[in-house]
C-alpha cells in the first residue's frame, strides 16, 4: 500500500479531526484515511455535469417532451 505525507496542517485542522475520529471511534489515521477514500471515491461537480449533460442528450434526442415533476409533486400533496 502506498503512504501518504501531509507536511504544514493547522493545528486546528488536526484538532477537528482527532474530535471527529472519537466520535468514529478510530485512531486519527483511520480517520484520516476514510476521509479521503470516500473523497476520492465521490464524483466532482464537473462528472457530474458532464453526466446530466449526457442524459439531457439523450433525452431531447427522443424527441418527447417531458413535464415539470416538480408541478406533479405539488398537485398530488394537495390531494
């Protein structure tokens, strides 16, 4: 497995993270780690733009026209 070393965090920075590793019950390196797994693992803003952007394509390729859901929700809560 490959390491990684972070030189010059604040000390505050390093502060939260013990806080939020008692509260996970881990050690500040398992932490640390989940932290930047799940980071790592999480698409961008700009995936997923560039995602939707490629739905949105495909479905005005169709040529259907799709409602407002939004307009949908409200009318069937007011039921």
């Amino acid at each position: 497995m490959a390491q990684l070393l972070i030189r010059d965090l604040q000390t505050e920075t390093v502060n939260l993270l013990k806080e939020k590793a008692k509260q996970h019950n881990r050690s500040l390196q398992r932490e640390v780690k989940a932290i930047l797994e799940e980071a790592a693992i999480k698409p961008s803003v700009f995936e997923i733009r560039t995602i939707a952007e490629k739905w949105r394509k495909r479905l005005n390729a169709t040529g259907k026209t799709f409602s407002d859901s939004a307009k949908l929700l409200r009318e069937d809560r007011k039921r």
